[in-house]
C-alpha cells in the first residue's frame, strides 16, 4: 500500500490550485490521481467548435501564473488546456494518470483515508486527508427523452465532441441553449444545416471580444505590473456585476435593458425575438455572453424550434410544439450532473457517503468541509461556483483554506455538524430573495430535491474570501489525540 499526506483527485483548476497551496505551507506529499489520459479538466473534455471562456483570460487562470500571450479578451479552450498543462510543467506536479479514484473510505480505526484507485495504478492509497476536486461540469447529462436511442445517425454530447463525424452540409440538430450551444451554434451554422432546440431562452448580453496584438502581448510580457494592474481591473468589473447577476433592482434593471437592446439590434423579426426574449428574472439562468449568436439565428441559417425536444422517432425529432424535424447529427448541449454529483458515491465517511449526506443536496462548513467526513475537502463543489466572475478566483481561496487548515492541524479535522448547519443557514438566508432562487427559472444552480441553492455561492468573491478568512479552526470539534493513531 502506498502511503501520502494528501491524496487529491482531479487533474483540472482545482486540483492544481490544491497542490500548489499545499506547497506553499510545506505539504509536499502529495498524490494527485486524474482518471483521463492528460489533465485539464473541463478544457480537455470540451472540445466543441467555438469552445472559450467567458470570463476575461486574464482572470480566468492562476494568481501567480499570469500568461501574457492569450490571444484575446476571452481564450479559446485550447489556449486554456495548454495554460493548464504548461502550469503543470512548470510546477513540476505529476498526476497519476490513467488512474481513477475507485472509492474512498474513512478508516476509522487508523483515522486516515483508503483511497482505491484502478486503471493504470490500481491498489490503495493510505492518506491523512483526502481533497475532491472532481469537477463541477464534469460529467454530461443525457436527458431522459423517449426514443433517443432509436436516433441512428452520431449521436453526442458537447463535452464529448466527435471530430470523427463530417458535418459540412449536414442537417445538425442542437438541443438546449446554454452557455455551449450558443458558442457552438454560430460556427455550426456556417457549414452545417441546424435546428436548435430551446425549452428556454436566455438572457444574452454583448460579448465584446477582441484579439490582442502581438504588440500588447509583448507589452504584458515586458511589464508584470501592467498585467497585474489589468487583472485588478477585472476583477473589480467583475464583482461589480454580482448587483445585477443576483437581483439587485437598478442594476437588474439596466443589465436587463442591455440585453434587450443587444437583442433589438440583432435580431430585427419581432417573431424571433419574442421567441427569444426570456420570461424569467434576469441572472436567474446563467448569463450567456455572445455577439454571434443573435446574427446566426437572425441570418436564417438556423432554424429555432422554440420548445423542448420531446421525443424521438429514429432520425425524426418531434418538438413538445408537435413540429417535427428530420436530422442527420443529434447534438446534446444539455448541460452537466451539477447539483448530484457522481463522485459523492464513491465517499464513504464515519457513518454513511457523501452522497448519503447530500441526499436533500449539497452541504458544507466554507463550501469545503464535511460533518461525518474528517480531513476531507472538496473543491468547486457546494455553494462554490460563481455567475458573475472567474471560478479560479474561488478555487484559489478554498485551496488556501485547505492548506492553511491542514498545516495547522493538531490532529484529526472533524467538522462540528453546528457549524455545517449554520452555514447552511447563512446561505440559505443570503439565496432566498436571489433570482436564482425566487427568479422564475429552473437552473442548474439549485438542487431538485430540496429546492436549495447547493452550487452557487451567493456573494461576491470579496465576501467569500472574508467568509473563510473568519474559519478560524473552531469548525472543528475539540481534538482527542490518540497515540499510534498519527
Ligand atoms: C464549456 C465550459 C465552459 C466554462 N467556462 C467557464 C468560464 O468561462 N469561467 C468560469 O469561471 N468557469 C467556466 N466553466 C466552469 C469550469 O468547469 C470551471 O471553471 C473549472 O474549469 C472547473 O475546474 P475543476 O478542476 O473544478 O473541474 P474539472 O475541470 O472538471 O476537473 C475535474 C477533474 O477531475 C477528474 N476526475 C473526476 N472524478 C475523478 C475520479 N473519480 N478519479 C480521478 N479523477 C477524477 C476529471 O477527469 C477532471 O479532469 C466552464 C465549464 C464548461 C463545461
């Protein structure tokens, strides 16, 4: 059996973010296990044409790894896998690759984590804290539609893109409308024949991309400071939105007056644009970015079917309107398992899985910690995701609550289940005027089952930052220290 300090799954942003926070407070034994063949996470498994971020590149990566060289204001997802892979290289962290984490389980007699692992190192892993940073949009949903097997023509999901198939000139039909489909849908419609399938329409703002001149990023690579100043910036504009995003009236107000007008100057058929104009509170979906969009569906080279796909009849698509649609390629923009996550199976803490203790959704003391699951931490799981700045920005502060929690420890970190609940509480009490929750729109940011927002968390990252920075280690219950035990 192999022994570690820590044992971190996933191979993405977070697991990176986890490694190099452990680092810097002299936690070095360290085992990082990735189930893919390469790490990146979400921009290795996303591949789809259009595929980029939507929060400025020079946000969207880690503090102390600015990169001067994106290629504009918002980078392409190959541009970002090779940030993450040279990130990597360059801090020398060596993921086991090809090697799943099986399952883990709390050794209570020992007091560490048996982490299982398969694939290209199977065996087990003896560690004194286990890190989850499985991902969030990591696993495709496939949506439960009669008859979608008898579809015979390719078949697949965003995340799982097959650049085996020729879509010149075939009939391509997209389902959902969400952050991937309205990137995919321009660069479809230019070779392809599409229907796009909307249960829902969203609320679209301007994009505003642009390049960077080779000049510029020469000028980012000369003067750190310069860079350094342009994240500043964008991260204040991005806390700035959280007032729109999360329902604060006049900034709703004129965000929602922009997307209208973004809509009005792009889509001149007033049909079109009622069958776009969402119904719901503005932020309550995840706000989309796009200045193509709009333009593909207004050129008439894509056909939008404005309900939800119902049922399918091998290669005809029946829409819940009744219209029928006859394809070549069925594409599945249908989003992710956010709010139940797979991994929560394979967890077994002191009494029960985490999926067991999610069972009414997801919980946590710091969006990162457990009660029942002692020296566990997940990453970019529960109320930890954001709609109106860059997700790094908080996988950043978690990895250093980790590692500042962990180097502290003086003994088995066990999360006073007062504290889970009270927390809880807090985010409970901050959701429930949000458009997320009051807001008139099913989004993936809350959970079915109990109707809680268990992914978003309902701050600005200032907040949360100070939220963690307060955890000051009375979360956890009174250690016992037991001899032979450590
Ligand atoms: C198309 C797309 C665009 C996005 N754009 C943005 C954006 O612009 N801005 C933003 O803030 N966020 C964006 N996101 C959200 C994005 O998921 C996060 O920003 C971030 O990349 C997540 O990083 P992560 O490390 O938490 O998860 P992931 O990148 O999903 O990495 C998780 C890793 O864990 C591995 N793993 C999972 N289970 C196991 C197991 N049992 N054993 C071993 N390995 C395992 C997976 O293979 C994966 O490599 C986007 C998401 C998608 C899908």
């Amino acid at each position: 059996m192999t022994r570690a300090e820590v044992v971190v799954v996933g191979g993405g942003f977070a697991g990176l973010a986890a490694v190099m926070a452990l680092r810097a407070q002299g936690i070095d034994d360290v085992i990082v296990l990735e189930r893919a063949a390469s790490i990146g996470g979400t921009w290795r498994d996303n591949t789809y044409p259009g595929v980029a971020c939507d929060v400025p590149s020079h946000l969207y990566g880690f503090a102390d790894h600015p990169w001067p060289h994106w290629s504009g204001v918002f980078a392409r997802g190959d541009e970002i896998r090779a940030y993450l892979e040279r990130t990597a290289a360059t801090e020398r962290i060596t993921p086991w690759l090809c090697t799943p984490m099986l399952d883990a389980r709390w050794d209570a007699a020992a007091d560490r984590w048996r982490v299982r692992t398969g694939g290209a190192r199977p065996g087990e892993i003896d560690a004194a804290a286990l890190v989850l940073a499985c991902g969030r949009l990591t696993e495709p949903r496939i949506p439960d539609i009669p008859g979608l097997e008898s579809f015979p023509g390719p078949m697949f999901h965003t995340a799982r893109w097959d650049h085996g198939v020729d879509l010149d000139g075939a009939r391509v039909a997209v389902v959902g409308t969400g952050a991937s489909a309205v990137q995919l849908v321009p660069r479809l419609a230019r070779r392809s024949e599409v229907t796009l399938f909307q249960r829902t329409p969203a609320w679209i703002v301007p994009r505003d991309d642009r390049p960077y001149s080779p000049d510029e990023q020469d000028r980012f690579a000369a003067d750190p400071a310069l860079l350094e100043r342009l994240r500043d910036e964008l991260y204040a504009e991005g806390e700035a939105r959280y007032a729109s995003r999360s329902g604060d009236a006049d900034a709703a107000a004129a965000a929602r007056a922009a997307a209208l007008a973004h809509l009005h100057a792009q889509v001149p058929d007033p049909r079109l644009r009622a069958e776009l104009t969402p119904d719901y509170a503005f932020g309550c979906k995840r706000v989309l970015l796009s200045d193509e969009f709009y333009p593909a569906l207004a050129s008439g080279r894509v056909r939008l079917e404005a309900s939800a796909l119902a049922t399918v009849e091998g290669r005809t698509l029946v829409a819940a309107s009744g219209a029928r649609h006859e394809a070549d390629v069925l594409v599945l923009a249908t989003g992710f398992h956010s709010t139940r996550q797979p991994y929560a199976e394979l967890v077994r803490g002191e009494t029960q899985t985490l999926a067991a203790h999610w069972s009414a959704g997801m919980t946590s003391f710091a969006s990162t910690v457990v009660a029942g699951f002692p020296n566990l931490f997940v990453l970019d799981g529960p109320n930890a995701s954001l709609g109106h700045n860059s997700s790094v920005l908080m996988m950043e502060a978690q990895a250093g609550y980790v590692a500042r929690t962990l180097a502290g420890r003086a003994g088995v970190l066990r999360v006073d289940p007062r504290a889970e609940a009270a927390y809880t509480a807090e985010i409970d009490e901050a959701a429930a005027s949000t458009p997320w929750v009051a807001g008139g729109c099913r989004n993936w940011y809350v959970d079915e089952r109990s109707g809680r927002l268990t992914l978003l968390w309902p701050g600005t990252v200032d907040a949360f930052r100070d939220r963690l920075a307060k955890a000051c280690g009375d979360e956890f219950l009174p250690v016992t220290l037991e001899r032979g035990k450590r």
